[in-house]
C-alpha cells in the first residue's frame, strides 16, 4: 500500500463523489428500495468509506494483488462492514453502497469530472472486489434466513398437529390460528385475542398459556366486563386491610396471583378510562400497588388480552386510550368466527354431544344428515357457545332418539318456528320432487322478511347477504315491503 498519496487531489474529488452518490442513490430505482436514504447516518458512513478504504490502494496494486494486499484487503473490508453495520446498515444495504459508489465514479470519469489523476479515477477493480466478498456474505445470510424459516415451518406444523387435538378444528381458518400461536409459545410477547364472543378466545389463550414456558406457574382469568366499577381495581392490583369501607382485611389481586405465570384480561375493551391509565403504568414499569398501599411489589406476568369489539375503533371514539392499545396490540391474533369455519361444525357438534351426554349420563345419540346440512346453514351470531348451548337442549329434547333438524329447531316456549325451520321442509321433501333455485330462493327472503317484520338490516343479516344483494334479489322476484 501507498501511504504518499496525494490527499489534496482526493480531497478535492471527495465532494463530487458524495454529492453524486447521494443523486444516484436519490434516482436509482434499484436504490430506491433500500434503507440508505433513510439512515442519516449514510453521508458521513460514505465519507468514511472513501477514507478508509478508497486512498489505501494503488491501482496498479489491484491488477494483479498479492497475498499481502488481499490480506490489506480482507482486514478493511472487515473493518468497514462492521463500521456499518454498527452504524445501521444491513449487509444488503452494504452492497447496495458499494454498487452505489462504482456507479457513480464511472458517471464521473465520463463527464470528465474526475480525471487520470485523481487517486479514484481507477478504483473500480477494488470495489469489484469488495462488492463480491459482500454479496457472498448477503449470499450465506440468505441461505442462513432460508434455513431457519424451513425449520420454523417443520416447527409450526408440528405444533399444527400439537393444538389440533388441544383445540377443535381443521379448517383453514383454525389452522392460521396454530400457526400464530406456535409463534407466541417460546417467547413473552403480549398477546391481544380479537373475535366475536363465543369463538373461544378464552380456550386459545389457556392453549398458549399450557404450552408456554410459563406453564407450571399460575393462569388467572379477569373478565373486564363482569365486574362492577368499583371492583375491578381491587380485583386487578389488590388492597390493604381498611384501605376503604368493607376492607376489612387484605386482599391478593390477579397480577400478584398470577406472578411468574400468565394473566388473561378478558373483554379488556370495557375496562374503565382511568384503570385504562394505572394498567398502563403496571405495564410499563411491572409494578403493582395494592389499594390502600405505601410500597411497590415487583411482578413478572405475561398478558393475553381479548375483545370482541375494534379497539381501534375505541381508540377513535375516545374510550380506549391509544397508548394501551399498542401496549396490547404487539401480536394480534383473529379468532374467525363459526361461519367462517363451517367445515368444523361436525367435529365441534361430535364433541359436545359425547361430553353432554357423558354429564346426563346418557349414550350419545346419532345425529342424522339432515341435522348436520341445519347446523352448517345457520349463521352463528353467538358462534361455538351458541351451537355448544343447541346441543345440550337437543340432547334433553331428543330423549335418547336422534337428533334431527326438528329437534335442533325446537325452541322451547315458543310457537313460532326459526327461520331456518321454515325452509327445511322444502329441502327435505321426497328426493323426486326438484324445486327451481329461484323459487327457494325466493321463499326463503319471504320468510326472512316475515319473521323480521321487514327489518331489510336483520334480514339480510339473517341470509347472510348484503343489503344492496337483498333489494336486487326483492326486486328481481317482485318482492313487496312496508318499510
């Protein structure tokens, strides 16, 4: 290496160069994708790169480069990629500046900014060579990042099959929802369950909870929603004896109890503005003091949290405070609602027909096809609770016999059928009698708005279609309403 350069020369050359690096990373399309722009620190990382490493060689050096000067080589390359990478940039974002840099020296030279003299008219041999050594490192890492996502799908169908026999379900739907648990399961991430009620949030998060880490210490479960006001914080953090009236001796709350473990806070939309606030700060600072208290008590808790309403919404409405919900919000997992995943409705009825009829101390009965084509029609508003409370009752009317679609449609008190009652005796009358589509179809809006008393919103709801479907479908068969 020559150490005699001429700086001036360089240094005189030093701002076109960064002033043209700066334009081509700005232009280039294929530059434009990277982070090179966006880190500040790219200006005076450049200035660095020219110093460090494009005044050290002589081009002639770099023809024909001895053991020596590859060795000189390979210690500054080291050297500025972990200058680099100390400062932000990935390996890619690496090559990208080296690319960078070689394009714009040779726009340069064509415009004869910089000239025979300058001290990088010919370093292009040796960002060639630097270019090379960083594409084989982003080459490896790549082969590094492919490797690890081969083993986390082998890992994520193993735990696939793992929650399939934990939970019930093998619908395309469910299966998401394992693949998104196995990724919680090794790590304390907090996670925030959203469905609609009855889709078993509840049993997902104890489902995370057995197969985490955390799985021998305590699962405690506080439902937002159900307790009044003036309860919940005591619930939540604990009080002191005489810390108010009726106080009368101290009281554990869920995050001490759930201290090494797991707390659920269920319905969490519905948690008070002001415990919104002290919840936060338990969050921030895992730290809880009882009511009444004069110390802080340390915790280590993992949080689920579950909704069944937008927080996002809430947080536009003013009633959840937008710093829990992305306090809550770090791994989200949708829970599909029961009309979603159709295809579980027969295991999910299975189930609960062997284990309500184990509790009455029944045999399990057969449910017929035609009970099964009922409950995959329904459109579930109350989701799996609803379809878990049909078959208890089916199973106390049945008496032993099987179910049907009757006996599943059976309200008891009530006179009037279910809409899905009224249209199940055309579909099952003799095989050798063939109805129009149309003429169901039309029967079927006709009871809906019968039995909904012309609500268009209900109905539509109810036939699970959208209200302008409903008004072309009405006008189409000449359906008439009062509205």
């Amino acid at each position: 290496m020559k150490k005699d350069k001429s700086l001036n020369i360089y240094h005189s050359d030093e701002d076109h160069v960064i002033s043209a690096l700066m334009n081509e990373l700005s232009t280039n399309p294929q530059l434009q994708s990277s982070n090179l722009l966006k880190n500040e620190n790219t200006k005076q990382f450049s200035k660095q790169f020219l110093n460090q490493v494009m005044t050290q060689f002589d081009s002639n050096q770099l023809s024909t480069p001895s053991k020596q000067v590859m060795e000189s080589i390979l210690s500054l390359w080291h050297l500025l990629t972990k200058d680099l990478m100390q400062g932000g940039f990935s390996t890619k974002d690496t090559a990208m500046l080296i690319y960078a840099f070689k394009t714009s020296i040779q726009n340069l030279k064509s415009n004869q900014t910089l000239t025979e003299t300058s001290p990088l008219f010919n370093c292009e041999p040796l960002l060639d060579l630097l270019g090379i050594l960083t594409f084989e490192m982003y080459s490896l890492e790549n082969e590094r990042l492919i490797s690890r996502k081969n083993e986390q799908i082998n890992y994520l169908q193993k735990q696939e099959s793992k929650f399939s026999s934990e939970l019930i379900g093998n619908s395309a739907a469910m299966k998401n929802v394992y693949k998104a648990i196995g990724l919680v399961l090794d790590n304390d991430l907090t996670v925030l369950l959203e469905g609609e009620s009855g889709t078993g949030k509840d049993l997902i998060a104890t489902t995370i909870h057995k197969n985490s880490k955390r799985n021998t210490k305590p699962f405690v479960t506080i439902n937002c929603g159900a307790i009044p006001k003036d309860l919940i914080e005591s619930e939540l953090f604990g009080h002191e004896k005489g810390a108010f009236t009726g106080a009368t001796e101290k009281r554990i709350g869920k995050f001490e109890l759930a201290d090494g473990g797991t707390l659920f806070l269920d319905e969490i939309g519905e948690l008070p503005l002001d415990l919104q606030v002290k919840l936060l700060r338990v969050l921030q600072n895992k730290q809880i003091e009882r009511i009444g208290g004069d110390r802080s008590i340390s915790i280590n808790v993992r949080i689920i949290a579950a909704t069944n309403q937008s927080l996002k919404k809430k947080v536009d409405n003013k009633t959840f405070r937008l710093d829990l919900y992305y306090r809550l919000n770090i791994f989200p997992i949708f829970i599909p609602p029961l009309r979603q995943r159709k295809e579980d409705i027969q295991k999910l009825t299975e189930f609960f027909i062997n284990k309500y009829a184990k509790e009455l101390s029944i045999t399990p009965p057969e449910i017929s096809h035609d009970a099964l084509l009922y409950l995959e029609n329904q459109s579930w508003e109350g989701n799996i609770r609803e379809l878990e409370n049909i078959i208890q009752r089916s199973l106390v009317l049945a008496q032993g016999n099987p179910i049907t679609s009757n006996i599943l449609s059976i309200l008891p008190g009530q006179a009037e059928p279910s809409l899905t009652e009224k249209q199940v005796p055309m579909l099952n009358e003799p095989k050798d009698i063939i109805h129009p589509l149309h003429s169901l179809e039309k029967q079927a809006i006709e009871n809906a708005l019968t039995i909904k008393k012309g609500n268009i919103f209900q109905v539509a709801k109810a036939l699970d279609i959208s209200r302008t479907t409903l008004y072309n479908k009405m006008k189409k068969y000449g359906i008439k309403f009062d509205s």
